[in-house]
C-alpha cells in the first residue's frame, strides 16, 4: 500500500499551483466561521451551535494549510468545552452551543464517531507532518477511547463503528451511518494501532456500502438486524446530507487501495443519475433511486472526486461549475457547503492527497516546503 501511495505524488505544476495561492476558500470558511478562540460556528441553527464534527473539520483544513497555529486554537477550545478538559479520558460531546436558559455550554453529551474519527486523523497526521509526537499520542488515546465506547461485533456481519455511544442499538436491530466510514481513515488507524479493530473495518466498511445501496445510492442511515441491512424505521430510505460524504469519500480513495474499485461499483448511483439525467437531487429513495430536489452547492463539490476516480473528465467540469468560487453566491454558503467545497475542490485543486495507506500528502510537504 505504501508503494502505490508514494506513486500517487504531486506533480511540480499542481504542486506549484497549489503552494503559490492562497486557499481562497478556506480563508473565507475562517472569517465566517472560526472565532478566535478556536471555536467553529454553523450559523443555520438558532442554538448557534459547535458540534466534534466541525470542530474535527476545522483540524483537518488547518494541517491541509499549514497553519499550527490556528490548529492549536482549535484544539484547545474543542478539548476544553466538548471533552471537559480531560481529552485523555472523556470522548467530545457532539454538540455545544446557546441553551434555553441563555447559556452556552455541552447541549448533548452523546459521542459522534465522525467527528472523533477526523480529530484522531488530523492529530496523528499533525504530528507525523509537524513532528510533534504529544499530537500522535493524544490521537492514539481517541482511537483507544473509541474502541471501548463506539466499536461493536453485529451477529452476522462483523466489526463495526456505531455513530455514537448511546442510542444507536436497539434489542432488533443496530442503526449506523455509512458515511462515517471512510475507508482511508481506517487504512491510517490500522498502521498506527495495529492491534486495534481498524484494519478489519476497512473491510466491512465497504461490504456494508455494497449492502446498503442496492441500486448504488447511500443512505443516510441504514440498520442491521442480524441477517440484513434494512431501512431504520426512525430514519427511513432516503439519501442526502449524510450520504454525500460517503461518495466523497469513496473518490478521495487512493487508486492503490485494493477494496477502491469494489467501493465505487457499489456507488454506481450517482455516476448513473448523472448520465441520464444531466443533474444530480437533494434527496434520493435509495430503493429505487429516484430523486428529488436541487441539491445545494456543496453536492457538486463533494461529487468532484467520485467523478475524477470514475474517469469522467466531462461530468467534473459540469459539476466544477456548479460550485461558486466568488460573489454573493459563495458568501451565501452555509457552513456545511463550505465544508464540502472545501474537502473536494480542494482534492480537485490538488491542496492534499490521502497515499493508499491513509496518509495525508499535502502540498506543502512536498515541493511546497522544499521551496520554503
């Protein structure tokens, strides 16, 4: 996997690219979104809410930039306020924000696995990046923690990643969320804590994605019942805001991971939709596949790498188009929208890579940092 992940390097031009100008982008997520505390607002919400998700996106950008210090700020307020302090025992809660009452604190003690999966990354590959073994060890203590609370056996399946530790099994059945599963994630974990469960939920994150989107779409959430993945009844069928990163994250997957080609036959949907119908929905019946609904920008973006790594050079300039780069439409974006923008048009512009064995290649390790 090492091998296949060092071919898939920069090329100088993209790097050069890449390291002369500024991530207009992620600029524009900082000065809407990131208080100088370190913490990150989504604004759509009236409790003005921070959740382990945005928090571990913000993590994550700020390495891609090169940016210790805004990493710092942002890791001090998330391992203040969503994890008490005490990061080395306490898993963050997922969401903070305005309370009833006026006051602003923890709102929802319950864990999400997403948000602690990208923090965990983003503090194991920090410190491999900036060689500041305290991030390695303090990302090597969230995986031990989640091991505890958030990795179970389903009868009949295998390891698994619950999607928090409270709420999600039920005496029939076990609710989880495929796009918590990214599979390059797993690849890096698995190197770095070897007798952990992460090598085996690379395998059964994507065997789960074959199961749960018989006609190629993913749901946002899907349910195993000891015999079959089936519609949660809380949750339903349907296909949008969760189930777009698991394409994403599907397209970022390095070409030298052996389970790739498996993953994105098992995500034909959207390819498919785009082909016949020249555009993409907001929501999918993952039964049938039948959409509806415009889809807001950030779709087309998070689509760019699943439609780079299914060679579809036509559908990436259509769906590039779609996303605004400068005006009023991009100021208009939510938080979320940026995030996706963020993560695939930067993959597209070349800012990172993920190396077939989960490891981060920005492009200021490479070329970048040899120029500085």
């Amino acid at each position: 996997l090492a091998a296949a992940g060092a071919a898939a390097a920069l090329p100088l031009r993209a790097q050069d690219a890449s390291c002369s100008a500024p991530w207009a982008e992620w600029r524009a997520f900082v000065d809407r979104h990131v208080e100088q505390d370190g913490r990150i607002v989504d604004f759509v919400n009236a409790d003005l809410r921070s959740t382990s998700e945005s928090q571990s996106y913000g993590l994550f950008f700020a390495l891609v930039d090169n940016d210790q210090v805004l990493f710092e700020r942002i890791l001090g307020w998330t391992r203040r306020n969503l994890s008490g302090g005490r990061p080395d025992v306490n898993l963050p809660a997922w969401l903070w924000g305005r309370a009833g009452d006026g006051s602003w604190r923890v709102l929802d003690p319950n864990t999400a696995s997403d948000g602690e999966l990208w923090i965990a990354y983003a503090l194991i590959e920090a410190g491999r990046l900036w060689k500041r073994p305290g991030y390695t060890h303090a990302g090597r203590q969230i995986l031990a923690l989640m091991r505890t609370a958030e990795i179970v056996d389903l009868p009949g399946f295998g390891t698994m990643l619950l999607p928090g530790n409270q709420g999600f099994v039920q005496a029939d059945r076990w609710t989880l969320n495929p796009s918590y599963l990214p599979l390059f994630v797993f690849r890096r974990f698995a190197a770095v804590d070897s007798k952990g469960p992460w090598a085996k939920l690379a395998e059964r994150s994507v065997e789960l994605n074959r199961l749960a989107a018989p006609v190629g779409f993913a749901p946002d959430w899907i349910a195993w019942n000891r015999r079959a993945f089936v519609a949660d009844p809380a949750k339903g069928v349907m296909g949008s805001y969760d189930a777009i990163r698991t394409y994403l994250w599907a397209g970022m997957t390095d070409a030298g991971d052996p389970l790739r080609r498996k993953l994105l036959d098992a995500l034909s949907g959207p390819l498919q939709m785009l082909r016949t119908q020249g555009r993409f929905a907001e929501k999918i019946d993952t039964r049938n596949g039948v959409g509806s609904g415009t889809p807001p920008p950030g779709f087309a973006a998070a689509l760019l790498p699943y439609l780079t790594a299914q060679a579809q050079p036509a559908l990436v300039k259509a769906q590039a188009a779609l996303v605004p780069s400068s005006g009023p439409a991009a100021a208009a974006l939510t938080y979320y929208d940026r995030c996706l923008v963020l993560f695939g048009k930067g993959w597209l512009d070349r800012r990172y890579r993920f190396s077939a064995d989960g490891r981060l290649q920005p492009a200021w390790s490479t070329q970048c940092s040899a120029r500085r």
